[in-house]
C-alpha cells in the first residue's frame, strides 16, 4: 500500500510518499514562514498564494524522492480541515484533480488525528530522520501541542479514539509567539522564548495557571495576559502602556526572566494534564507532536513527570507535514475505511477531533 500525502492547511505546502504505514519513502515541504516573519504571524492571503505556487513543484519533488511513477501510487491522502480556508483549499482541489485524472481513492484526512500519525513512521532509506524503533501502542495518549492546536487525545485503537480536552482560547505555541512578540524576541517564538529562558530564572514571576471546569482543558489567555502585565510594570507603567513599546524599554535581564518564567508555566499546564490523564487512562505509549514537541523544557518536564520513555519522532515530523497524511491515509485503506467523492470533497476549516 503505497500513498501520496498532501498537506496544506496553514504554511507549510507538503507532500510524501509512505508504504505500508511505516515506511517513509520520501517528505518535502516548501514552508512560506519567510514571508510572514515581518508580520509576527502567519497571514492567510499570503500563505494561500505560496501553496498556489509550492503545490505541483512539492508533489513531484515528494515523487522523485521516493523514485515513485504515478502507477505504483496506491491512493492519495489530503488534509480537508482544520486549518486555514484558502491553505485548505489549494491541497483539497489539487488532490480532487490528481485523483479523478490518475484515477486513485482519495482519502480526506483530519490535520489533527494526522499529526498523531507521524509517530507510525518507523523505516526511511532518506538520510537525515531520526526515526523511533517501533509504532506506539494502544491505549495511546496523544499530546498534540502547536501554533494551532493544544489537545489530549486518547486512542483507544486506530480509529477509536477520545478528545478528551482542548484549549479553549490560544493555542500554546501560540502563547510563546504572542509572549514573543511582548519581549521582543523572533517569531516563531517557541524557539526563541526558549533559549532566552535559558539566561533567566523561571520562579522570577509567578505568573497563574487557569483552573478550568473541563478536566482535561487548556487555557492560554490568561498567562499571556499576565505577562503583558509584568512587563508593563517592570518598565513602571500601567495597563494602559501600549504593548508593542514595551520590548525596546526592557533589560535583557527581564525579557529573560519572563521568558522562563511565562515557559515553566505553559509548559506546566499542559504537563499537569499529561499526567492526570496517564494515571487515569494508563496508556501503553505517550506520543507528543506539533511544534512545541521540539520544546526542550516540555520534553525534561514530561520525563520527570511521567514514568514511561517517551519516543520521540524527527523534528521534521512534528511540524506539519505530508507523511504524517499519507501515514494516516495508508492505515486508512489497510482498515478497509471508505474513500471520499474526489467530485464532492470540501474543506473543513473548523473541523474538530
Ligand atoms: O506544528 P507547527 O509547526 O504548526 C502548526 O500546525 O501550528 O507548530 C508551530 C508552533 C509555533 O507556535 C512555534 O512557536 C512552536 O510551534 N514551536 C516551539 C518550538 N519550536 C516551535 N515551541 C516551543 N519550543 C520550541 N522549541
Ligand atoms: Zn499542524
């Protein structure tokens, strides 16, 4: 079984190959993140116009790696939601077009439920991954942490699975880019909160967590807003300081000190979860993905907060990418699960777990 994946629902335009579930035969992406860091953020109309120009180039580079012809491609996958309208749409109309005219089942694939599946990927002749050794195992608890999404997921068995939380404001990658942006540090702001943490102290502030009635929600506005807060009151100003004077009046020392401070805390939030629902649940494997996996603190707290090794996959897998589609979609057609209309498929921009 041997599926194309496409993946374009925010600013990354990708597309691989994978067999069988677990071999990954090749993944490339043409991300647009150049063209947004002067605006702090992702911008819609900008991303949409780079798939337009990324999408055909990607996919052959995603079949030239994996030395595919178009007759030994089993089926194709795509990303239908949840993501960005016009992102979304660009890889849903490329993938209705190649299924009808290569005459492939076309498989419509939840973004989210996707990232999970990159930690299917065990075997590459690609240089560069990093691969974990074997698949995870069910019950699997999933933490799916980026600039989008902050979720718990518990799956019970492919395709019988729980969300059992969610943000329900910001998303935690998104928090460090909006706390970035307070400070003064690069987008995208996980990195770079990150290793300004690295000079300060993460008790300096004591900034809140948020109590949340469901058990297993997030909230990010809370912490953001605290920080904005201090850093208006360490520069001796009121609430009323606009925000985007407040970096160029801070010392080094203090955007340092909120950056470690503003990280213990988000990452805790999230960790805290992580735990209560391991104890609940006992799940046999603990996978974490988006881009905040990469976050050193997330990954020392989850190792002294919960008993089990967690595997994590390549970098490049975490973020968002086609492999972790086409993973899905080959799991898909193994399970014998229905196609979709390549005549009818619509996109999902609010599309949930
Ligand atoms: O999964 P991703 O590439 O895109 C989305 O689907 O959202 O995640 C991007 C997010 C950004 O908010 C970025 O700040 C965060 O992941 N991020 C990190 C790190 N690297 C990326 N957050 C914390 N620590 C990192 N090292
Ligand atoms: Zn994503």
């Amino acid at each position: 079984m041997i599926v194309l994946g496409i993946e374009s629902s925010c600013d990354e335009t990708a597309a691989a190959v994978v067999q069988d579930g677990h071999v990954l035969r090749s993944n490339a992406v043409a991300s647009s993140m150049d063209l947004h860091v002067a605006y702090g953020g992702v911008v819609p109309e900008i991303a949409a116009r780079s798939h337009i120009e990324s999408i055909t180039p990607v996919i052959q580079q995603a079949l030239t790696q994996a030395d595919c012809a178009w007759d030994e491609i089993d089926a194709i996958a795509v990303t239908y939601g949840a993501g960005l309208g016009g992102s979304l749409l660009i890889g849903v109309l490329t993938a209705r077009t190649l299924a009808i005219t290569k005459r492939k089942p076309l498989y419509a694939i939840n973004h989210v439920e996707g990232h999970v599946y990159a930690n299917f990927l065990t075997e590459t002749a690609i240089s560069g991954y990093t691969l974990p050794s074997a698949q995870p195992e069910f019950p699997l608890l999933a933490l799916i942490v980026s600039g989008g999404h902050s979720q718990l997921v518990l799956f019970r068995n492919h395709f019988d699975y729980r969300l059992l939380g969610q943000t329900q404001d910001d998303a935690i990658g998104e928090a460090f880019d909006k706390v970035a942006k307070i400070i003064g540090l690069p987008y995208p702001g996980g990195p770079s909160v990150g290793k300004k943490a690295m000079e300060g102290n993460a008790y300096a502030f004591e900034f809140p967590k948020a109590k949340m009635a469901g058990k297993y929600d997030f909230s990010f506005s809370g912490v953001k807003t605290a920080v904005l807060r201090t850093a208006q009151a360490q520069i001796g100003q009121d609430h009323t300081f606009p925000s985007k004077d407040i970096a160029s009046r801070l010392s080094e020392a203090q955007k340092a000190d909120i950056a470690a401070s503003f990280q213990r805390v988000a990452i805790e939030t999230v960790v805290d979860k992580a735990e209560i629902a391991y104890d609940e649940f006992a799940p046999k494997s603990v996978v974490i993905v988006g881009g905040v996996a990469a976050s050193p603190e997330l990954r020392r707290q989850l190792a002294e907060r919960l008993p089990l090794p967690i595997a994590y996959t390549d970098p490049k897998l975490c973020t968002d990418n086609g492999a972790m589609i086409a993973t899905l979609g080959c799991f898909t057609a193994l399970h014998h699960r229905p196609d979709t209309d390549p005549y009818s498929l619509d996109i999902a921009p609010n599309l949930s777990m």
